[in-house]
C-alpha cells in the first residue's frame, strides 16, 4: 500500500495542471493559475469601428450599422498576459491557447451573443495562414461556439496584404480597406437568417479590421453586426500586433 500511495504521488507531482499562461502549476478545474489572473485587466469601453473611438453604448453613436460603425467589444485590455498570449498565439504556433483566449472572452466581455446568434471569424490572409497553419480567429470563434451555445460559419475571405504591426492609424485603415469579400455561397447561408451577427477576431487596434469585414458582410446582410475580441490594444504604446 505504502508503495501504491507514493506512486499515486509520484503521478501527481508530474501529472499536475500546468498553468498555458506561465508554465507554472494551477488548481485542478482552473484555466489559469492564481498569479495569472491577477495579470488581467478587464476591457471597461466599447469602441466604435469607423473611428475606433471609446463611445457609451446607445448614447454616442448609431448601433450595429456597418456605414456608421459597428459596436466593437473587448474582453481584456491587451498589456499584460492577454497580449503575451496573442503573440504566442499568431506567432509562436501555440494554437491550444485558443481554447483560453475563447474561455477568457466568455468570463470577461461585457456583452455576449446569445445562443440564436452568429460568430463568423475574422479570416487571416492566405499566406500568413499557410505559414501559421491556421487563422487564430477561427480557432477562438469555434472554442468559443460551444461554450456560448452559439453557431460559427466561414462566410469572409481575406486578400494578403502589407502587415499592420507598428503602423499609425491611416496607414491601418488604408491597409484593410476593400481586403474583404464573402466566400462563394455566403449569400446562401445567410438566406432567410436574422439576428445579430458577431465578427470575432484576437486583437482590435484602431478597428478598422472589424469595420471592414462589417461593411463586406453589409452586402448581404441587412440586420446588425458587432465585433467581439479577446483584447484591445489602443493606438499607442510603440509596435502594435
């Protein structure tokens, strides 16, 4: 007996939660250990798409309308571990952080879809997904389907082109405009589909990536879209991912 408790206590010294955050020990049924989580800053405004602007929702600007701007809503503000995972995320092919970025969004964002509304991902341009292996939007908006109840379709293609990081806010929106376009059949998919439709991506920045994708949707959709992300990072601060 003596020996089956200390190999029972072996297998829980290396088998124990390792925290996805800091490689570090976490409680048995916790996504993150105690010292990440004190590394997370909730995101407290909504921002408007055509501006990027931090607005009062209902009060400053016309809801959900894609010419105007769409509701943009962050879950947690970028600095600190959340952003430290966005970079692992898009650049270090640790693809399974997707799962927290989706579990992160569910606990902290303000305003959730409900279950008869629609997560369509914020596609990643062709070469930057081949080098990847995949769009780290996709992946969070299908963690993030079954834990909200809510359904996922690929209905946006995106062009390559020129990379966003460190540039000022133009040269942001100057990069994705008309980058977007509905995939072959999206129209059908859509057909006879009301209800909200959310734009899921990992990062908004000046959202000017969320306004886009919103005004490439409008062509088929008529009823409202929002953006949901894990984090916003702001205008400032030196080089923006």
């Amino acid at each position: 007996m003596a020996l089956l408790k200390a190999y029972r206590n072996l297998l829980r010294l290396f088998l124990r939660p390792v925290c996805p955050g800091c490689g570090g020990a976490r409680a048995d049924g916790e996504k993150l250990c105690s010292w990440c989580m004190l590394r997370l800053e909730p995101c407290r405004s909504i921002h408007l798409s055509s501006t990027g602007a931090s607005i009062r929702q209902g009060n400053d600007a016309p809801a959900d309308n894609p010419c105007n701007g769409v509701y943009v809503h962050s879950a947690l503000m970028y600095r600190g571990l959340p952003g430290e995972m966005v970079v692992r995320l898009k650049f270090g092919g640790e693809s399974h952080l997707a799962s927290v970025a989706a579990w992160l969004i569910k606990e902290y964002s303000t305003v959730l879809p409900s279950s008869d509304e629609l997560l369509v991902p914020v596609p990643t341009g062709p070469s930057k997904r081949r080098k990847r292996g995949y769009s780290q939007a996709s992946l969070i908006a299908a963690r993030l389907a079954p834990l909200l109840e809510c359904s996922v379709l690929e209905l946006l293609e995106r062009d390559d082109g020129p990379s966003q990081v460190g540039l000022p806010l133009l040269e942001r929106r100057s990069n994705v405009r008309r980058v977007f376009r509905l995939k072959r059949g999206a129209a059908a998919k859509l057909a006879g589909r009301h209800g909200k439709i959310w734009l899921v991506d990992d990062v908004a920045t000046t959202c000017s990536t969320i306004h886009n994708a919103s005004l490439a949707l409008s062509e088929v959709y008529a009823d409202s879209v929002s953006g949901l992300t894990l984090t916003y990072r702001g205008r400032s601060g030196g080089s923006i991912v």
